[in-house]
C-alpha cells in the first residue's frame, strides 16, 4: 500500500479549507455588532468578546473534533465524514445560542433603542457548517432520502430557535416583529408570483417543446426568439413592458379592470414566463429528442398512435430532463421575482428595496434571506423530484 | 401468405426499390439480402406501412395492407430489430406485454401470453419478468425483442437485421433458436440480414436484391448450386461454396450406423469401430485418426454431433480434433449413429441416419 509508505496527514482537504477559512475569518471579523439605534453603524463585538467562556469551550471542542475529522490519522475516513457531519449541527445550534444570548446580555445594560446585530463572524460560521456538512453528504454518498433528513433536522434546529424568544433581541428578529403581518404578506405575493408565471410558462412550454421536435423550423425560429428574451436584462424588461401594458389597459377597460397595468403584478407575470420560456422549451426539446431512434421505431412497428408514442414513451423518457428544466426556471423565478419589486409587484424583494433606500440592512436581509431560503428549499425539492421521475430501468 | 406486387418505392426521383414481385407461402421463412442499399430494409418497412409505398401492391393474406388502418395493421404485424428496440423504462413482462395491451386483452391472459413466450424463448418467467433491459445481456434483449414481437399471435413476423448487434457466437445461439421458434410456431417469417450465412442458416426462400431490383428469388441450395447471375454467384461468394452448402445439410442426413469395437482384439482392427461405456455413451475411438490410424482415443465432448448438427460444423469439428469421423449421439447422450468424411462429400447415409431424418 502506498500509504505505508508516504502517510498523509491530511484526508479531507475540503473540511481543512473550511475549517481554517472559519478560523481566520472569526479572527478578522466581528461576531456581532452593538449600535445606540437602528440607523447607526454600530461597534465590532469580537467572538471572544461575545461569548462566555464555557460557549467558547464548547466551541473550542466542536472545533477540535472537525479538524480531527479533517486530518487523515487516527479515524477511517467514513468515521471521519460521520463525526463532520455530525458536529455540524452543534456548530449551527451553538452559533445561533450564542448570538441570541449575547444580545439579551448585552441589551440588558444598554439603552432601549440599542441594536445588536450579527456580524461577519456568525455568518461565516454558519456557512462553514452548511458547506461541511454538503462536504459530508457527497463523500457519504447516502441516498436522497437520507440527504433530505439531514436537511429536515437542520431546517428543525434554525426553525426551533427563531421560534423560540432566543433570538427575539436581535435587531433583524424585531425588525420581523415590527414586520411580521406585511411579512407574510410578501411572502404570499412572492410564492403567488412565482407560481402565477411557472404553471403559463409549463402551460405554454410543453407544446412548444413538443411542436419543437416535430419541425426544425419551428425549433430553429423559436429558440431565436426565446434566447433573445433571455439575453434582455431583467430591469429593462419589466420598464419595457410598463408603457404597452399601461397603454393596453387605457384602450381596453375591462383589462384594466382585471389588474392589468404597466406596474404592479401584470408585467412581472409577464416577464417572468418570458425568461422562463427558454429552459422549459429547451429541456423538453432535449428530453424528447433524447428518446433513443429505434425505440420511437418499435414502438411505431408495434402499432402505437402518435398519442400513445408520446405518453407511454417519449414522455415517461423525457420527464427528467423536462423537470431539470422546471427545476432550472423555479430558481429563476424565485430570484427574479425580487427584482419585480421594483416595479411595484410586491414580494420579499419589497423589503429588500425599501431597506437599501432607507440604509437599513436588516430590512434587507429581510428580504434576501428568506428568498434565498426559499430557492435552496425549491431546488432541493425538484432534485428529489427528478430522482423519483427517473424511470427505474434507466436509474 | 406476402405478395409483393410491382413494389416500388422512389426517394426524390430514385428508384430506391423497383419493381420487386414475390409471393411467400405461409409458415415459410423468406430472408431478403443483399449489399448495403439494395433496398431490403425499405422492402420490408413497406410490409407494415412504417415506410410508404410509392407503386404496387403487398398483401397479406390477401388483404392490401394500405386498406387498412395502419395501427391496426401493425398490431397483426409483429416486428423486431436491430438493438432490440426495448422501452427502457419497462419490465421485461411489459415489454413482452405490449401489443397484448394495445389490443387491450384481459391481464390474465396477457399474464400467461408473456409467461408462455418467455419459456418459448429459455427465459425463465420467475427470474426475467421484473428485469429492466439494461439488466439483460445482448442475447436475453433479443429474445425478449422477439417474444414482444410474438406476443399478440402474429399472422407475420418481420426482422429487420435482428442479430446484426450481438457477438458471433450468441448470433448463432440465436439463430438455432429462431430456427426452433419458426418450426415451432410455423410462423411466415420476413428477415433481412446482409449476411449469407445467417441467410443459409435461416432462410425457407431467400430474395436476393442489388440496386433496388430483385435478383433472384430461390430456395437456398437452389441459389448455391444454380446462381442465376455473376452477381448472386458473387455474392455468394465461390471460394467457400462447398462450405455453405454444407451448412444447409444435417448431421441426420448422412449419418451412418457405428461399428461398435469387440471386447477384445482392438488392436487387429482393419477399420475404426466405437468403445461405448455401461449407459451406451460413446467413450472412446479406435482407429480414425489423421496421425496415428491405430491409436485409441478418448472421446471428448467438443467433437461429438447431434442429428441436428449442420454439416458444415461437424466437418469444423472433424478438422480441428483431427478425427475421420464423429460419434452422433441422442439427447441422453447415448451413440446412434456416426458420422465421417463420406457424408462430408454427400454421399448418403445408410437405412438408420434415413429413419433418424424421417
């Protein structure tokens, strides 16, 4: 074995990068950050300064036990992947503890309009633990069913502290507070846009996938036109779209009537089937086109109708790579969306614009974590669905 | 019964099949060859409409195949070929299944349809329903390619180069079955294949084509013996003739009665005669071979032939193990019958290997 000869002593260089990228960077930036009230920037609490010694123990510990996980000595390299994985969910639940607890002792001896916010230090921290533990699961190699548990019990640990009054002193979580009814409100409107611009831009994609591979000059023309949508900056969309619509109202009142306007939900709908035309038309072509020649021919030979090729066969092939695409054109939508704020449609992109019109960041975070949150949920779960849409003859 | 009438077929002013008339009885085994775009793979996707016919006529059973609505005539029609054509996403059983479902049969009956098929083609049902084609080695697809062809009872079975995919040696395997399938089902057969051999192996009437045009329409020996044309006799090939006639000819046809050896006295033997064993299964040789006439040998299973056996390969075998003839045993392994160089060179059997042929 070469091993014997040359013993490495690192095993998991991915979990080393991470780890000393975590360390330098809880070196470097502050943890969190005190300030008199909500516009002030506010003063750099450094980790050490933040926690009391048995959190910065503990810490210390959940450190020690990921670089030996890191290092190739001493464990086999499963053990290894288990012990990061497995110290990833007490990093995440000790860094959450830990910037609440500071803020409620921190907050005690100040004055009621203070803020504490969080600093570089805890997101790095919290990246850290996220990216070893997606470290942990690819080299694990568990299967999906088993990633998406994991996921759950993380997804369980964050919701259980923001449920909880633990972080309730942190300025984001008041901001929330002082937000939360126009919260949900946004939220409701992000989700309905998103799902108002997926299910025309299927309804319309799917045929024209289909219509596709039937004629090269469709294809040819259509994807031309597509891939120009694509190209146009989603900013110069939405304005483009704001004087014919306003126009099409005033001429036909009844449209008018029904909400459609240059600004609000009406062209963002629009603009968003628009860029999510092209990957649904592209991953229906390619799926369907994928289905291999002599497999369309038999099945002809067989005595199959057009109809019966397409839904018994091309179909059931071509479903993963068509719900690729839908996985594709959801994130998309997701993270569009925020830029339709801009135009008046609402969204968690509302808080996002109106906390960088006012310097208040944490109503830009706001905004931004929460659409973030919600493309990995949505990419996650697409991912389970095109696994599960794979036939089980070609898994 | 397939008549192709006047059938032609044109591709942008060419003619990519002219003309090309033939009738094929029911239950025969017609194979059209010829070189690479003579047209048979065209003839045959005419047969059930996945091409269309540009002059002539095809019948089947009488019926004009461009009366009938083409879905429907395709279900009547079974067909397979090359690289089997399986639907990945579907057991074995539902693969086998497919035109039954079509037809929309009963599932009980599809049941025993597909389990009957799977045990025609030596697929055990238990282990292959529930299999993917991925999970199948390229001999198993076939058959299974067949079996779906099979499976709603066919009046015709057509083959587009089925076994142009798989290795020599399970082409063969597979063409001995196909040949018990054909004996068995009595199924009319139309098969295209670029390879004389698998024509000879296969073949009740094979359609010779080059360009387009039918060459030559012909039993299979009648074509080797009496070649209508410089084409066919090229074609054929005429270095090997003798060889491929031989593949035509069984082991049944010219056997004769084996000399068994006397208990004693071996070595005073004028002629080569058979050591049997207690159950009456050959176990050795005397006399008979190339290098020593009087040596004893031990008889080895790679050079003992069956009935079914073509010439061709018992000659192969004759030539390799360097014996003058081969013990023919039955199916418990027990000697009947031998077989040597007289046969090789036509010269029939006696009364027995007659009797054994009937």
């Amino acid at each position: 074995m070469p091993r014997e000869h040359t013993p490495r002593v690192i095993g998991n260089r991915v979990l080393l990068t991470l780890w000393l990228a975590a360390a330098i960077g809880v070196a470097l930036l502050p943890f969190a950050t005190l300030s008199p009230n909500r516009l002030v920037s506010g003063q750099p609490v450094m980790l050490w300064q933040a926690l009391p010694g048995w959190q910065l123990g503990a810490l210390g510990l959940i450190a020690a036990g990921l670089l030996l996980a890191a290092l190739a000595r001493g464990l086999a390299s499963r053990t290894a992947c288990w012990l990061g994985l497995a110290l990833t969910l007490p990093l995440l639940g000790l860094t959450l503890f830990a910037l609440g607890d500071y803020a409620q002792r921190a907050l005690a001896e100040a004055s009621p309009a203070a803020r504490v916010s969080q600093g570089g230090a805890f997101w790095l921290l919290l990246l850290a633990a996220a990216l070893i533990a997606v470290d942990a699961l690819q080299r694990l190699r568990l299967a999906l069913l088993a990633r998406a548990l994991f996921a759950l019990l993380a997804l369980g640990l964050i919701g259980a502290c923001l449920a909880s009054d633990l972080l309730a002193p942190l300025s984001l979580m008041r901001e929330f507070a002082n937000q939360r009814d126009i919260f949900v409100a946004q939220g409701l409107r992000h989700l309905a846009l998103v799902g108002g611009a997926l299910l025309p831009a299927l309804a319309l994609g799917l045929p024209l996938g289909l219509v596709a591979t039937r004629s090269r000059r469709w294809r040819d023309g259509l994807f031309s036109v597509l891939n120009v949508f694509q190209t146009l900056p989603s900013i110069a969309v939405f304005g483009l779209l704001i004087a014919p619509l306003a126009a099409l109202a005033h001429a036909v009142p009844w449209l008018g009537e029904l909400g459609v306007s240059g600004i609000g939900v009406a062209p963002a709908i629009i603009a968003l089937v628009l860029y999510s035309l092209l990957p649904v038309v592209r991953n229906t072509y390619a799926g369907l086109a994928g289905v291999p020649a002599t497999t369309l021919e038999a099945a002809r030979g067989m005595g199959m109708t057009s109809r019966q090729i397409l839904w018994r066969v091309g179909l059931p092939l071509a479903l993963p790579v068509i719900l690729s695409g839908l996985r594709i054109v959801t994130v998309q939508a997701i993270g569009l969306t925020v830029v339709a704020a801009l135009i008046g449609a609402g969204g968690f992109g509302a808080f996002i614009f109106q906390g960088l019109g006012q310097y208040a960041i944490d109503l830009v975070l706001l905004g931004a974590i929460p659409t973030i949150v919600l493309a990995v949920i949505a990419d996650f779960l697409l991912q389970l669905l095109v696994a599960a849409s794979r036939p089980p003859g070609t898994r | 019964m397939i008549e192709l009438q006047g059938l032609t077929k044109t591709y942008a002013g060419k003619r990519v099949v002219d003309d090309v008339s033939l009738t094929l009885q029911s239950g025969e085994f017609g194979v059209l060859i010829g070189p690479s775009g003579c047209g048979k793979s065209t003839t045959l996707k005419m047969i059930n409409r996945l091409i269309p016919l540009s002059e002539g006529r095809i019948l089947i059973n009488g019926d004009d195949v461009t009366q009938l609505p083409v879905e429907q005539l395709r279900r009547r029609i079974g067909y397979a070929i090359q690289s089997t054509g399986l639907f990945p996403h579907w057991s074995v059983a539902r693969n086998v299944a497919t035109v039954p479902q079509l037809l929309k049969w009963p599932k009980a009956r599809i049941d025993d349809r597909v389990d009957e098929l799977m045990t025609l083609f030596q697929l055990d049902p238990a282990e292959f329903r529930d299999k993917y084609p991925h999970q199948l080695s390229g001999g198993q697809a076939q058959r299974v390619g067949v079996a779906r062809a099979l499976a709603a009872d066919p009046e015709v079975l057509l083959m587009d180069e089925p076994f142009g995919a798989v290795d020599p040696l399970t082409r063969e395997t597979l063409q001995a079955e196909m040949r018990r399938v054909h004996a068995q089902t009595g199924k009319t057969i139309v098969f295209v294949t670029h390879d004389m051999d698998e024509a000879l192996a296969l073949a009740t009437r094979i359609a010779l084509l080059n360009g387009g045009r039918l060459v030559q329409y012909e039993r299979p020996i009648e074509m080797l013996v009496d070649p209508a044309d410089d084409f066919v006799r090229e074609f054929i090939g005429q270095a090997d003739l003798g060889l491929k006639l031989l593949s035509r000819r069984f082991v049944h046809q010219y056997q004769r009665r084996a000399r068994l050896a006397p208990e004693t006295g071996l070595e005073r033997l004028d002629e080569h005669a058979w050591l049997v064993d207690a159950e009456g299964r050959p176990s050795a040789l005397a006399g008979a071979r190339l290098d020593d006439a009087d040596a004893i040998t031990r008889v080895k299973p790679e050079w003992i032939a069956t009935p079914e056996m073509s010439m061709k390969e018992a000659l192969s075998r004759m030539v390799w193990y360097r014996v003058t003839a081969l013990p023919v045993v039955d199916r418990d392994g027990r000697l009947i019958a031998e077989v040597g160089m007289p046969g090789v060179m036509g010269i029939e059997g006696d009364g027995a290997a007659r009797e054994a042929a009937s």
